[in-house]
C-alpha cells in the first residue's frame, strides 16, 4: 500500500487555510501471511482537514488534532493465535502512538502554514511508513478495504483511484436517503386527478358492497375538491419548492457521483452486516457474482434465446388452483393474487441478481441476493407468506422475533428453578436456503401445517404453491438468465416463513414436542430461520446437539457452526449466565438479559434531509427506544445502550430537540407493559376508513396537505348534518433513494 495522500486545492489569498483537502486512496495487492490490515480508517471527517464552516484557527486546529487521533483510534488489525504477540505489541503500544504524535504536528503544520506543500508530503510519508511498517509481517496478497466516515472502498484489480469530496458527501446521506425535485404545477395536478380518482373508486366499491360506514355525501365532496383545487394549487407549490430548495442539490451530486463510478468502472452496494455503503472494483464485484452463478449444483444457464412463457407458468398454476374447491378459491385465492396475475397490463420485470460484500470476512467474501419482489411468483409467494407467518406463532420452537425469547427466558427466571450448572449454546446454519432439500421441503411442511390444524386438502394445495414458486427461480444477470435449481428460492417472500416451518418440524422430530421433549436436560431451544438457540441443564457437546439436527434433516444438507459459554450472543440479545441465592443460601441460574450491538453496525442512519414526511424520519427514535427497554432486563443495561444510541444519533447529526422528544416519550418503567404484546397497526388501520398509498414524487407532499384540507372542509361540512366524518390515512411509499441511483451504475 502506497497510503493516503493529501493534496492541497487551488484557492484565492483570501482563503487560504480554508482550502478542503482532496483524498487520493492508492490501494493494491499487498503481501500478507496471517497478520492483515482490513481495515484503515479515517474516521468521522469525510477526508477534511480544514473545515469551510469554522472560522477561528484554534478551531480549525482542534478539528484536525481530531483527526489525526481518529484516524489512528480506528485502526484495527486482525491477529491470529500463531502469531507472535511481541510483534502486535510493538506495534499498538510504539508505532501506533508515535505516528499519532508526529501526524498532530504536520497538522499543525498545516494550519499555520496554509496547507504548504511540505507539510502535505509529510502526512504522505507518515501514512506511508505506518502501512508498509504494518504490511512488512505479511506475505500473500489481499484486497484492502478502507473504511471512511461512513462508505468503504473495495479496490479491486484499480491500482489507483482518485476519490473526491462529493463523493463521500453522497454516500454520507445513508443507503435510503430519499430524493426529492423542483414540483410542476402538472405534476401535481396530474397526481391530484389520480388520487382524487382513486378515491371515487373505493367510493363506488363501497356502495356496491352496501358498507354503511362509507355513506359518503359526494355532491359535499366535490365542493370540496372544487374549492381547495381552485384557491390551493399555486400558493401551496410555491411553498413547497421555497422550502425543499436547499434538497434540490443534493441530485447533482448525486448524479455526479453516479457518473463517476460508471467512468471509472466501479459498483456501490451495501455492506453485509450494517457495514454500510462499499465502493467496489468492478472486476472484482463481477467475479464473486459469476462465483455464485457459477455454482452448477445450484444455478443453471438458460439458452441464450430464453424468456419466461407465461403461458406455460400460468397453466401449471392453474392446475394447481382446480385441484381446490370453489369456495375456496373465491375466499383466499381471488382477492390475494389471481385478480393481479389476469391482469392483461401486468409486468414482471426479471429478479436482477446482486452480491453484497462480506467485510467481516478474511478473505472477504460476498452473499447473494436475488430480488423477486415484483416477478410472476410475488403474488403468490406474499400469500404463503400471509398464510403461514400467523400459523409461526403456535409453534414453541420458532422464535418471529427476540421479544418471544425476552419473555420465555425471563419466565424461566422468575421460576428460580435453572441449574447453575446450565450452559448456553447458539448455532448458526451455513447456506441454510441452498443446502435445503426441496423435496423433503414440502413433505416436512405438509406434515407441519397438518399438525398446526391445516385441513389436509388446504396444506396440500399451499405446498403445491410452494413446490410452483420454487419451480420458477429465475434471475437476470446482465444479459444471462439463470434458473435456481436446488434449494429454497432466495428472494421470494415466502422463503424466510417456509425456512422456519422447515425448522420446526426438524426440532420436533429431533427432539419431540416443545412442552415434552425426549431429554429432561434440554431447557429450552428455540430457532429463528437458521439460527439456533438453547440453553442445556447439563455440559453436553455442540456436536452432540449439532450433528443430532444435521442427521434429522437428512436429505437437506446442514452444516452448524456452534458456540457455547457462559456469555453469547443470539439476534439482538446479549445473553449471560448468572448466579443467585435465595433467603436460604440456596444458589440458582439466572440468565441475564441486555442489547446486543453487532461490532460491524456502523449506525448510519439515514440523514435528516431525507426527502419524507416528519414522522417517518423521527418516529423510529422511540420504536428503537422500546426495542432497548425491552431487551434489558435492568435499568444499568438501559442506561448504557440509550446513552450509546443517542451518541449515535447525534453522530448523524439528528437535533438533540428532535432526539429527547421522542426518547422521553417511552422509559424504562414502562417495560412490564411493553413487554405485552400488541397490535398497534390494526387497531389503528380499524379506525380508519380510507387507506390511499401515495408515491414518494416531488407533488406527494403538496397533494397531501390538499388532500387533508379537502377532507377537513368536507367533515366540517358533513357534520352539519349527521355526526358521520372521513377518517382517511395517507401511507407514503418508497420514493426513488440514493442506493436506487447507485444500482443503476452496475447495469452500464
């Protein structure tokens, strides 16, 4: 690695020491054995060693003392047991500091000096000697990854590349960052008239299905719209465009960005593990993807000619539908996915196959991901989905979330009856989906869905479902269509739902029913998809466990990774065995509960500026807040992880006003009540009469207020002469984000 250089801008005498520093990375094959630098960061500054915003020099110098600690602080290297400890030693307690005192003075230098050119050669040379003093215990070639304020970079086979500011500043925004632009008067009353129609539509369905509750006064609603149409339009536009101006930039940087990663061959995607956004060598990025593809057991190539025939796929669904009763299909089937697929204007664009980065990973490695939210198969996949997700929740051994595990383990407490000498045991499936035997698949979930009180003819015909949407696994890279041809279909909506009704099944033939299984030792055991947890009375083996659930799964293939100790680590909980006593000096088990925060997440919320309404770019605070009441059994636990997420939270530079307002909302005595199981979501949607999505466009938020205004004039109207008001929500959808604009780079 040649290291980091930092080169001056061009500026007028009247800002000099205000100049951005430009950040050349140079990364290369290096030569490594066991001792690797993954990972060299420069942390928190975005490569900004003066800042434009501060105006005193003592500011700027503490803002770049800052930066040379930070730079140093996150530096971290991987060390196996092999090596010499000495060697790691020398390094952390000697180099490390030493370059860290001298990096402070060049920037001192820096300042004072208006960014000379002598002082710029220093820091190279300082980055430069900590790199190749680092890289001298090495010997095999790897690919280095350079972490930045809050994007990586993969260089691949790119021996150099010049990475500007503004490009950071787009990745900084976050991996959702919605988008927004200048709004048209046409616009908006292109998409007024659609919604207003829309509107009518479920009018007109209302009365045809006779519901009472929507004896809409029409003629008062077109007063309204006409009112708010005529004296709204242009004054509410105005306002809108004069607020949003300062998000209109934000677009060219945006589209600046995406030229320069199509120019200099590279590809953006998200990290595995919340690691966040990583720039990748092209090269690089394709070969993991044909690594995939090229797996023959479990992807194979279509002709060069191919395209789905929908004719085909539709016949074979068909027969499936005949083989169940009317009633039947007139109640599930219809409304759910057959009104959509007859549909003679329905498009189904191809699942286009990607890879995210495993940066954890050494060497780094990558994991697939087959998008098929909009193929032939959503419909029908969403409705398993629907239909199994709610039978989850009478099976024992399947975890739909870490607050089921909260509840059971602190039952098990409360009951002072676990052993002390109790241990705790995770598992994790290696490539659960493609190791899965499709056939064993739909017998094992047949039996499970009879046994969950599922007429047998209805789970025959769900499972033939199942076997239909699997049969159809296809996915699209650049040009090549590939069909998946063993395992689960990754991508498809249903697969994370048949995956637990899979397990569940493995764990009662392995282990017999929850409440009376075959060993008394087993305590509990509980799976989420391919993770797996219990906790043991006695000090059994992770192979005895592990090897009893891979021979059960037979003919699927399961490879479990396993852990046990006193302390481990499973979904977002951190879980501790402890000791009590009682009033008797009787010692029991406790299992102590507390937040679990991966070391990979690198907490990059989305900015601020996101171009969506208030409440969906806040709300989450208080969500993210009764996630941590719940899972910290004692108010220390609480205290430690609030105290880090706000820090986080300020971090991207959320308001602290924004921040305590909906922090207070919720605190940790109000954990017995949230630990009780509720749901918000319907009884919300039950007090409300209209339900209308609207598109995430430059109008949404303009045909919002009106829309709002037009329903209030028309209530205030309505209850002249009855006590009946509308009651209408307005749902925004996904809008086009940054990551949407960055995935359009790997197509060209």
């Amino acid at each position: 690695m040649e290291g980091i250089e930092i080169t001056n801008s061009a500026g007028s005498s009247s800002s000099k020491g205000k100049q951005i520093a430009r950040t050349k990375i140079i990364a290369g094959a290096q030569n490594v054995d066991d001792l690797s630098l993954p990972v060299l960061a420069v942390y928190k500054q975005k490569y900004v060693s003066i800042s434009r915003a501060l105006d005193s020099a003592e500011a700027k110098l503490a803002k770049a003392s800052e930066l040379a600690v930070g730079s140093l602080h996150d530096l971290k290297i991987k060390v196996p047991a092999k090596i010499d400890p000495e060697v790691v030693t020398t390094i952390n307690a000697e180099l490390v500091p030493k370059f860290t005192a001298e990096l402070k003075t060049a920037g001192d230098k820096l300042l004072h000096d208006n960014t000379t050119s002598d002082s710029t050669a220093e820091i190279v040379k300082h980055w430069t000697d900590l790199a190749t003093n680092i890289a001298g215990f090495n010997d095999h070639s790897f690919k280095v990854f350079v972490d930045t304020f809050r994007a990586k970079v993969a260089m691949g086979d790119t021996p150099t590349m010049y990475l500007p500011m503004y490009v950071w500043k787009s990745l900084d925004r976050g991996t959702n960052f919605q988008l927004t632009k200048y709004c048209s008067n046409h616009q908006c009353q292109k998409d007024w008239q659609e919604i207003k129609r829309r509107i009518e539509i479920e009018l007109d369905r209302a009365r045809s299905k006779d519901i009472s509750l929507f004896l809409v006064k029409k003629h008062v609603l077109d007063t309204s719209f006409n009112v708010i149409s005529r004296h709204l339009f242009n004054k509410t536009i105005f306002n809108r465009n004069r607020f949003h101006k300062s998000k209109f930039g934000i677009n060219k940087l945006i589209n600046k960005s995406f030229d320069f990663f199509v120019e200099n061959n590279l590809v953006v995607t998200c990290a595995d593990k919340n690691m966040g956004l990583t720039i990748m060598d092209y090269n690089w990025y394709n070969y993991q993807v044909n690594k995939h593809l090229g797996n023959l057991s479990v992807y194979t190539q279509m002709q060069a000619d191919w395209s789905l025939n929908t004719i085909e796929v539709y016949a074979t669904l068909f027969d499936i539908i005949m083989s169940i009763s009317n009633e039947y299909i007139e109640k599930y089937c219809v409304e759910n996915f057959l009104e959509n697929m007859l549909d003679p204007e329905q498009e189904f664009p191809p699942p286009l196959f990607y890879i995210i980065p495993k940066l954890h990973k050494n060497p780094i490695s990558s994991r697939p991901i087959t998008p098929s939210y909009a193929w032939v198969t959503s419909d029908v996949s969403k409705y398993l989905a629907q239909k199994w997700s709610t039978l989850l929740t009478k099976c024992d051994y399947i975890l739909p979330n870490s607050l089921k595990l909260v509840k059971e383990l602190e039952a098990i407490n409360k009951s002072k009856k676990l052993p002390v000498t109790a241990n705790l045991y995770t598992w994790d499936i290696k490539d659960m989906y493609t190791n899965i035997d499709l056939d064993d698949l739909c017998v094992r979930i047949k039996e499970m869905l009879i046994y969950l009180r599922v007429r047998p003819e209805v789970a025959e015909f769900q499972v033939k479902l199942l076997k239909w949407v699997n049969d159809n696994a296809y996915v699209k890279y650049q040009n090549n269509w590939y069909k998946q041809i063993k395992g689960l279909a990754m991508g498809s909506a249903v697969a994370p739902v048949a995956a637990n009704l899979y397990m569940a099944k493995v764990l009662i033939d392995s282990f017999g029913e929850p409440n009376n299984m075959f060993w008394d030792s087993i305590i509990i055991i509980r799976s989420y998809i391919d993770d797996i947890f219990a906790v043991l009375a006695e000090g059994f083996s992770l192979d005895l466990i592990g090897n009893r659930i891979s021979a059960t799964a037979i003919p699927s293939y399961f490879e479990l990774d396993g852990t046990t100790a006193n302390k481990v680590s499973f979904l977002d909980l951190n879980l501790e065995m402890c000791l009590c006593l009682t009033s008797v000096y009787n010692a029991y088990g406790v299992i102590s509960i507390s937040p679990y925060d991966k070391p990979t997440n690198i907490h990059a919320y989305t900015d601020t500026e996101s171009y969506y309404p208030y409440n969906y770019r806040y709300s989450w605070i208080q969500g993210e807040n009764i996630r941590l009441i719940r899972n910290s059994d004692n108010s220390n636990f609480y205290d430690k992880a609030l105290y880090e997420f706000k820090h986080f939270l300020q971090n991207r530079r959320y308001p602290i006003v924004e921040i305590n307002k909906h922090l207070t909302i919720n605190n940790y005595s109000d954990r017995e009540e949230l630990l009780k199981v509720k749901d918000f979501k319907n009884d919300y949607i039950s007090h409300i009469d209209f339900i209308l999505p609207i598109n995430n466009s430059p109008s949404r938020d303009v045909v919002i207020k009106l829309f709002k205004k037009v329903f209030k004039l028309y209530n205030y109207n309505a209850s002249v002469h009855s006590n009946r008001t509308l009651r209408v929500a307005f749902p925004v959808r996904k809008g086009t984000a940054v990551i949407d604009i960055l995935n359009k780079a790997k197509k060209k």
